[in-house]
C-alpha cells in the first residue's frame, strides 16, 4: 500500500467523521459557482439592472468565500485534534513529522478536491434552475443557459487554493509534539474553567458602550464602535460572562444538586469554555445575517405600504413653470388603454412662518383636490388660511421645528415684500401631503392673496405637481402584466414629449409612475434578499456542522465519563435528559443571543428609514432561522446520543 492509498483509505474508515465536512464544503462550492455562473453570463451585461445584480453577485461570492476559509480552517483544526491518538501511533510506528504533515495535506487536498468536483457537478444540474429563479425574483427577463468556462475555471482555482493554503496552515496544529502528547488525545484530564472578574467587567462594559454608541447618534464614527465594542463584548460573554455566571450558579446548592442538574450544568461549564470562539462564531454569523435580512424584509415591507397609501398612481414634478405644463402626451396612452381618471394641477411654494416652515396652496387647487379624494371643500374670507397638520406620526424627526396652529390663532407669513398676518378659520390633519408635497404644514389661502404673492417671487420658487387618479387600478400590488405595468412601462420615458408639447419649454420636471418606484425599489431589496437567502442558508448549515464537528471532537471523552457514570447507576434515560439539555443549549442559546443583539441593532437603524412597525420581518427572519435550527438539532441529538449509548455499560 502506498502513501496515496494510505491517506484515502483514512478518508474512507473516518467516513462519519468527514461527511458533515464534506458535504458543508459540497454546499459552500456549489453555491460560489452558481453565483459566478451569473455573474459571467454574457447576457447579463446588456439589461437594464443586469451589471448591479452581476456586482451584487460577486460580492456574494467573495463573502462566501471568505466565510469559507474561516469554516475550513476550524473544521481541519476540529479533526486533527481528534486525531491525536493516531498520530501518536503512527509516530512510535516510526513515521517522521514530515510524513505526518504529508499525509494531512494529502487527506485534505483529496476531500477538497472531492468537494470542488461534486460542488461543480451539483451546481452544473442546478445553473438553470439558479438562473430561472433569480431573473424571477429579481425581476429580469430568462436567461439562456450557456457553458460556464470561466466560472470553472475561477472556482476551481479559488477552491484549490483555499484548501491547499489551510492544509499548509494547520500543519501549525500538529508542530513537533512527542509520541507521548499525541497518544493521550483528548484523554488528558480538563482544568476546572475559571473565569476572570476584570474581563467579564470588561466584557459588559464593551457590550454597553456598543449599546450607548448605538443610541446616541447614527454617525459613522458610532457605527463603527458599535459593531466593534459588539463584537468584541460578544466574545468576552461567552469566554467569561457566561462560565462566570455558571460558578455562581453552581454555589446555589438547593437548586443545582437535583436529579442530573449537577452532571449537565457542571458539563456546560466545560463546554462553553471550551467552545466559546464556536459559539462566537456562530452568535455573529447568525446576528449579522438576520440583521440585513430584518431590515430588507422591513424596507420591503414599507416600499409595499407606500404603494396602497399612494391614491395617485402618476405624478408629474414641475419646478420653475409659469404655465401649466401639456399633459396631452399622457392623455393619449391612458384613453389608448381604455383607463377612466381625474386629474389635478396642484401649484405651491415654499414659505415660513415665525414658528415653522410652512407650503403655500391656493383654495381652488385644495378644492379640486378634495374633490377628486371625495373630501370635503371649502371657501375663505380675506387674510383667512386652513393649516394643515402632514406631519407623519411614525417618523418623529417631522416633528421638530413645528407649530400646531389652532383655529382662531393667528400665522404671520413672512413674504419677499412684507409680513402677512392670516387669521386660522379651519385645521385639518392630513398626512398625504408629506407624500405629495414634501412638507409637515400646509396653508391654504384665497386665490386673490395666493396670486398676488407670486407676483414677487423668482420662478424658481415656484413648484406644481400634476396628479392623475385612476380608479380600476385600484391600491394593491399589481403582476407585471397588470394594465398599470403595462401603461407604466410605456410612460416610462415621456418627460422630453410633454416639455416639447408644452408652451414653457424652459421649465424643469420628471415624471414618475407608483408602479415603477415600486418595482425599482422591490428590485433592488429582492436583489439584496435573494443573495442574502442563499447566504443566510450556508451561515445555517455551517453553524450546525461547527455544533457536529465539536460534538464529534469530544466524544471519546464524554464517553469515558458517561461509561463510568453508568457503572455508578446513571440510566439511560438520564444520560439523554442531560445530553439533550447541554446539546439544546449549545444550539440554541447563540440563536437567543443573536435575536437579542438584532433588536438591539436594527431598531435605530429602522427608525431612521421612519419604519416603526417591523414584527412581520422579525418574526420571519427567526422563524426560519429557529426552524432551521430546530431541524439539526434533532438530527445531530439522535446521532450523538445514540453514539452515547454503545458506550453505556
């Protein structure tokens, strides 16, 4: 039998212990692929969103790839300290140190290899099925499939580098240990896990100071130390928060001396200080990907409210415009497609009070409005005015800077020429002009003084908006091949057709349709969230197999003492109890603790964009999360214990 045989054959009577690696590595390869088999697609160049989707692929590949390198590097690290015992072996056999680091690099250049083979495969069979699915989530046209050359070429050169330079590298986990080291293993007795006083203070003291920066401003400069005192505070949780609070736990003796509580809480203490770079790992992998996916899903949550908020479903922005601008060209394609609607020409600007900015309407545009929405209309005297509350409640920054005006006050608009003193007749609260007009205040007045103000100002100041309502379109989200994508689609680009038919050529203005703001925005989250998908499932999947490859590792030990505690007289049923409990914990509490520091993150984050309603998002991104999570567990638990068992007197 030669080298190459003796290292394969390794491979294959270790099976158990390198499917869970294998098959994570599988995943990982088949899904870098698929990302640049679309990013490559000669096709995808040409459409409309087609370079940004191929750019947000390839970042999707390096994070991938990134997360790969971490993931192999603690899983090799994982099997060769379980391999002590037969590196011991092979030593007192006469193997020298080189022969050792030979073969390791051989194992792990043969599964790599394996790996990067039935990833390309796998993903070959499933290239049609990713690129129909993408170009269906995202919103673009099919794309053909085609040969993917140069993505095979970049991962399997990528991938052969990745497991060539880790095998190099963990050739530092053997070193030169004596015979003597390597045949005790994992057999040596553990060291009661202590933990230090001043680090767990410094621990909670990071966790505080990201929570302070958090809240205080979200500055650049806050965000940073944020994620970092985070981080960082995460790591000190586990490594000494956590065993801390277990050796105070443990002095409770009432409590903790009870049926198997003493043999699983003593157990985690060993456990959580030994995997706390695992559960580390795990707590912000999960965090960081339920935090972007949380707050997409709350983006997209919103962009869809807009959506049936907005009752005006084409709009057309004019500024500087004396006359009012030709809708002709618009007309046409709306009596074209058949479509009933109202239109209004709304014409304002811009003015303060000495309380609070404010936006001026003439009482006939109000009116006109009004009517169109079915709402009531008005008449006014002179120097009499209707202020309107548009401020929306779930934006607080709106609400600085603003005087509520009551009726009977008096407003004292400051004009080019002189102060104007307006007496309140009518209030309303209305908060679709914070939509329609930009603005928290609105003031209505009587045409005669409404004209005569704009005698003195500069057409620049001046600002209309051309609304059209159309009934049948109604306020839910429509199909692409609804009438309003299909009118919105061809109005698309008809700025340069209305200022040519219009008889102010000089005006400014762009036109914009509620379908195609909805599905530019729907684009680019549904881009963000289909990679994130497909990378939130690999965080997923590679947490659990950190959780197996570590179960696995400490099984020989766990074992011994579950064999000599069976001869004391512990039941099987006891031993699962206890086993189930300490596997329950170590898969979910950093699922706890990254819902935790989730809310804690993306609640100002969200409250900048003005979303203050996210539990759909929350509850989604957990459920599948814990779901997931709840899948593993099972699977891993029944192998681990029913490992557990053979061992059982």
């Amino acid at each position: 039998m030669n080298f190459p045989q003796f290292a394969f054959n390794n491979i294959r009577r270790n099976g158990r212990a390198y499917v869970a690696f294998f098959l994570s590595s599988v995943f990982m390869v088949m899904i870098f692929f698929a990302y640049a088999v679309f990013s490559y697609h000669p096709y995808v160049a040409n459409m409309p969103i087609g370079k940004t989707t191929a750019s947000g692929m390839q970042i999707a590949s390096i994070i991938v790839y990134v997360f790969a390198i971490f993931f192999v590097m603690y899983s090799i690290g994982a099997f060769l300290k379980s391999r002590n015992k037969e590196f011991g072996i092979l030593t007192i056999l006469g193997a020298e140190p080189g022969q050792i680091r030979r073969l390791v690099i051989m194992e792990n250049m043969l599964i790599g290899s394996l790996s990067i083979v039935a990833g390309i495969g796998g993903g070959m069979l499933l290239s049609k099925l990713f690129l129909m699915l993408t170009t269906r989530f995202i919103g673009m046209e099919d794309l053909p499939f085609y040969f993917p050359t140069k993505a095979i070429l970049i991962t399997v050169g990528a991938f052969l580098l990745l497991f060539f330079c880790i095998s190099l590298f963990t050739l530092l986990f053997i070193g030169n240990k004596r015979a003597l080291e390597l045949l005790k293993g994992t057999s040596k007795p553990k060291t009661e896990p202590k933990a230090s006083w001043p680090l767990s203070l410094i621990g909670l003291a990071l966790l505080s100071a990201g929570f302070i920066a958090l809240y205080s401003d979200l500055s650049g400069g806050n965000i940073l130390i944020a994620a970092v005192a985070g981080i960082a505070g995460t790591y000190f949780f586990y490594s000494q928060l956590s065993v801390l609070a277990i050796r105070l736990m443990k002095r409770n003796r009432k409590r903790v001396w009870h049926g198997t509580r003493l043999l699983w809480i003593s157990e985690m203490s060993y456990k959580i200080k030994d995997n706390a770079r695992m559960l580390f790992m795990v707590t912000v992998v999960i965090a960081l990907a339920s935090m972007s996916a949380v707050v997409i899903l709350s983006l997209d949550q919103q962009n869809r409210q807009v959506f049936k908020d907005n009752t005006f479903p084409i709009r057309y922005n004019v500024y500087g415009a004396l006359d009012q601008p030709n809708m002709a060209p618009v007309n046409e394609v709306l009596d074209e497609a058949n479509l009933e609607y109202q239109e209004v020409y709304l014409k304002y600007f811009y003015a303060s009070t000495n309380d609070s900015g404010v936006t001026l309407l003439s009482l006939s545009d109000y009116n006109a409005l009004n009517t169109i929405r079915k709402k009531p209309t008005y008449t006014l005297t002179d120097h009499a005015a209707i202020f309107i509350d548009s401020r929306n409640e779930d934006r607080p920054l709106e609400h600085e800077r603003f005087h509520p005006y009551a009726i009977g006050e008096q407003l004292v608009l400051n004009t080019v020429s002189e102060a104007l003193e307006l007496n309140i007749e009518h209030t309303e609260k209305d908060p679709v002009f914070g939509d329609l007009l930009y603005s928290t205040a609105m003031v209505v007045i009587n045409d005669e003084e409404y004209n005569e103000l704009t005698k003195s100002l500069d057409k620049r100041e001046l600002s209309g908006k051309y609304l059209y309502q159309i009934p049948s379109w109604g306020q839910s989200v429509p199909d692409r091949e609804s009438s309003e994508a299909l009118v919105s689609h061809r109005l698309k680009d008809i700025d340069e057709v209305i200022r040519e038919h219009s008889a102010d050529k000089e005006f400014s203005g762009y036109f914009t349709t509620r379908y195609t703001d909805f599905e530019e925005f729907r684009q680019t989250t549904a881009l963000i969230t289909f990679l994130g998908i497909f990378i939130g499932l690999i965080f997923s999947i590679s947490s659990a197999s950190f959780l197996y490859f570590r179960l696995h590792t400490d099984l020989e030990a766990d074992g011994r003492m579950v064999r000599s505690l069976s001869k004391m007289g512990l039941s099987f049923q006891e031993m699962k109890r206890s086993s189930t409990i300490q596997i329950a914990i170590l898969f979910f509490f950093p699922i706890l603790i990254s819902i935790v520091e989730t809310l804690v993150v993306v609640r100002p984050f969200l409250t900048q964009f003005g979303i203050a309603n996210y539990t759909v998002p929350v509850l989604t991104v957990f459920g599948a999360f814990l779901l997931a999570q709840t899948f593993y567990f099972f699977v891993i638990r029944a192998k681990y214990i029913s490992s557990l068992r053979k061992m059982m007197v």
